[in-house]
C-alpha cells in the first residue's frame, strides 16, 4: 500500500493501555531489530482515522465471547536519535523522569493508564510507504500494591533524610566518629 506524504500533527492520546511492551528493545520473533517499543490501545475513531492517514492499525481477533467488537491497537518506537522523548512513572507520592537507557523499567511495572503524544514518521520501502508512530512524551501511572502504598511514606535510605549526605543509618557522615 502507498501512502502520500502529508504532515501529520503531533497525536495526544489519554488514559489508554500499552500491550505488548518491549521497552528494553529485546529482539523477539516479532521484533527483529531490537527496537525499544510497545504497543497502545487506540479508540475506534483515532484508530479508524490513523489507518486512513496510512499508518499500520491492527485489531485483536474477535472471540466467540465477545460481545463488543475488539479494540485497536499499534505499535509505537522510541527513537534512539535525535531529540529523545520525555518519559515519567507516576505513583501516589510523585512523579519520576526517566531517562530513555532507562526506560525497561516499564516493562515490569503494572501500567494502570499511559498519556502520551506520538510523531508520525513517514517511510517508504519499494513500492510500499506510510507512517509509523514514534514517542514524543509518555506519561504512566502505576498501579501500587498494598504494601507499596502502606510503606509509600518510608524514606529511602538512598536519599539523604538528615543532611547533605547519608550514610544509610540516618546520620549524616560528618556526625559519625570513625
């Protein structure tokens, strides 16, 4: 399919789902380059109007269950050139930046919602051209366990709690008499 080039504005997409993650770019059947990506979960009419503009919009096979038709789905890269992309984790005591050589943490945290904006990047190969979606921002909130949230308000012995400096026992280094 070919696709004619047009731009494509920045895409803000809010409270949806990423499936399939491989933020650490581990090279699996289908991801042959070792691409860090993951994959949202897009409304119908965003879906229906980014497949129109030529990108590649997949949706889930339907099951016999079902009785909604099956949500839409695509697959978004971080660019590994260039400006990199602004990435933050969210819990119930703030909020971290995370840095793009950082970013498998995703892989392994509960993902409750993602917000995020994508760029659309034109390709063309042979006879073939379209666009494919690349991480401007991503914002994800976590979902917490009982514990985490129980404990949410215990300091880290990694940050300094007394001073300046801490060596891991609540006492700053220059109080310490060895």
């Amino acid at each position: 399919m070919s696709v004619t080039k047009k731009r494509i504005p920045p895409i803000v997409i809010e409270g949806t789902r990423i499936v399939f993650p491989n933020f650490s770019g581990n090279k699996t059947k289908f991801n042959k380059n070792g691409k860090r990506e993951f994959n949202i979960i897009l409304p119908k009419e965003t879906a229906l109007q980014m497949k129109e503009d030529g990108f590649n919009i997949k949706q889930f096979k339907a099951r016999p269950e079902d009785t909604e038709e099956p949500e839409y789905y695509t697959k978004v890269t971080i660019g590994e050139t260039g400006r990199p992309p602004t990435m933050v984790m969210i819990n119930k005591k703030g909020r971290t930046t995370v840095e793009p050589d950082a970013c498998e943490v995703f892989d392994y945290v509960r993902v409750a919602s993602a917000d995020l904006i994508i760029n659309a990047f034109y390709w063309e190969m042979d006879d073939n051209s379209g666009y494919a979606a690349y991480l401007q921002s991503l914002y994800v909130t976590i979902e917490e366990d009982e514990l985490a949230l129980k404990y949410a308000d215990v300091p880290d012995l990694d940050e300094p709690a007394f001073g300046e400096s801490n060596n891991g026992l609540g006492v700053v280094d220059e109080d310490v008499p060895f």
